[in-house]
C-alpha cells in the first residue's frame, strides 16, 4: 500500500474497499473505522483517546492486516526509554568489533520505519518526554539519525499511532503541545448495548442469548455507579459469559435459550447462581472503585447482581 504514489481515484477506491474489508472484523465501529482510515491513508499520525477494551488494537489489526503491513505494539510507560524505541548494539559484539552498523539491534521505531509499518504506541502520556521527543523527530521528519547507523529514511506507509485513557491519570504525563500538534485526534467510547451482544456472541460463540444479555447488561452496569472510577470494557462480559458456561456446564445447569433482552423474569437459582459466581470471577479485578467509595468491589458487584436479576423484573411486572 502506497498512497502517497497513487492516483486520487484510485487511492479513494482501495480505502473504500479496505474499508469494506474491515467492517468484517468488527462490530460496529463504522464511524471510527472512516474516520481512522481517512486519517491514516492522508499521512497522518493519529492518537486514539478512548477507555481499554474500545476496540483500539482491534481496528489497528484489521487494518494493517487488510492493507498487508506490519503493525509493531509498545507499552508506553516508564521504561520505554528512547534506547529501547530506536535500538542498541549488542554489547557482546561491541567488545569484539566496536560500534559499527553491523551490530545495531533496531527497536520498534526503526522496524516501523523501515518496514512502512505502523508504530502502535500504548498507554501514550505514560511515556517519558524524552521518548516523545523522539517520536516528535519520527513523524515531523519522517526520517531519524542514528550514530554509526546513519540516517533512518521511514516507507511512505510509515505512521506513529497512539492510544490513552482519559480516564486514568495515575502516573501520567502531559502531552507536549509540540506532540499533540503533529497528530489527529480520534475520541473512541464504550459501544451501545446491542453492539456489545453483538461481539460477546461473536467471540464466545455461546449460544444463550439470555447468557449473553445478562453478561453485557451486568458488564455495563459496572460503568454507570457513582462510586465506581471505572467499570469494566465488554472485555469483562465475555469473561462472564465464557466462565458461566463452563460453571454451568460443570454443573449440570441450564442455559436459558430465550432471545429477548428484557429484564429477566423468573429464571432459576442455579443459573443466575452461575451468573454470580462468574460474574465475582471475570469484573471482580476489573471494577476501580472511587477513592471514597466504602463498599468493596464484590459488594458492588453483588448490589449490581441483585438490580438485575431481583429488582429490575420486579419494577417491571404489570400492575
């Protein structure tokens, strides 16, 4: 994929059909699909700002994979030092040779930009500003300097993408204007509920359509309390409808089969019992409770448990 080398029309025609392409991995997500792609195939570097669990890597995957180059991930945090983005040489063969271009080990940046791959930078403005510095130098220039190696010049195909969490500021760093300047923003959020049936049936391949309700409709409850900094991503439903299945498997109970998603109405103890076991199981790690919150997360989860499958049917019986 060469955009930069191709004509307007067909440019415009193989992101259309990528497009198309990528729309089969996902659920959803249609509009930042569009939006990303755009981005990307006009030369752009993007960062997406969104909670884990968005669909964020997923939609890099699709489209790198569509478009056939390689994506290479790294963990922004403390340690990713701009050594370990850019390379090293290797030590032992420095003692033997000195420092020659034979012996350099490139990092991430320089695989990227030679290979015209994309650069998929996690958790962004938890990287040291140093590291940012040289990421600055990458995408203004397109081209980086390193001793004894010489210039790295990046593939037309070459893009810095970056994500962060908004809603975590522990241990963050702001975001250089000069950074944030050089690249695209792409906002991201939790889907509706029915897109997030729609993926927990597609990546559990349980065939309870009640299971997979209640999983997604416990999941993001855990989104919606006052005392809860942050709840859990549909990651957490599939968790739940995957260990419920094997609990009730296990346990010689049944698997409700009825395909609405209204409030659930007189099912039995032993399942919504699987559910809760499950549900302790998969979002017990996965709900951050607020800083003043006097309930602990399996308390929560239980009070969450208990609207759904007690209250909630019970408000809406007729009459």
């Amino acid at each position: 994929m060469d955009l930069d080398h191709r004509t307007t029309t067909s440019a415009t025609a193989d992101v259309r059909a990528v497009r198309d392409r990528v729309a089969a991995h996902l659920v959803g997500r249609e509009r930042e699909t569009d939006l990303l792609l755009a981005a990307v195939a006009a030369g752009r570097d993007v960062l997406i700002e969104g909670p884990p669990g968005t669909s964020k890597s997923t939609l890099l995957r699709a489209i790198t994979g569509e478009w056939g180059i390689p994506l290479l991930l790294v963990e922004g945090n403390a340690d990713l030092t701009p050594t370990r983005l850019v390379g090293h040489h290797n030590p032992a063969r420095v003692l033997r040779e000195d420092y020659t271009a034979d012996n350099f080990v490139p990092g991430p940046l320089v695989e990227a930009m030679r290979q015209g791959g994309f650069l998929y930078v996690e958790e962004f403005n938890r990287a040291p500003e140093d590291t940012l510095n040289t990421l600055l130098t990458a995408m203004a220039e397109r081209t980086i300097t390193v001793p004894t190696v010489g210039t790295v010049q990046a593939l037309p195909t070459f893009r810095v993408v970056a994500s962060m969490n908004p809603y975590d500021a522990v241990g963050t760093t702001r975001m250089p204007t000069s950074v944030s300047d050089r690249m695209c923003r792409l906002a991201v959020d939790y889907q509706d509920a029915d897109a997030e049936r729609g993926i927990v049936a597609r990546r559990t391949g349980v065939g309870s359509a009640r299971l997979v309700a209640d999983a997604v409709a416990l999941t993001r409850a855990t989104r919606e309390r006052d005392d809860v900094r942050q709840g859990s991503s549909v990651r957490g439903a599939i968790d739940v409808a995957l260990v419920a299945a094997q609990l009730a498997a296990m346990r010689g109970v049944a698997l409700p089969p009825a395909p609405d998603v209204a409030p659930p109405r007189d099912l039995p103890a032993d399942y919504t019992g699987v559910v809760w076991d499950a549900v302790l199981v998969a979002l017990s790690g996965r709900v951050h409770l607020d800083e003043i919150a006097e309930q602990t997360p399996e308390g929560v989860l239980r009070e969450i448990w208990e609207d759904h499958f007690l209250l909630q049917p019970a408000t809406a019986e007729p009459g």
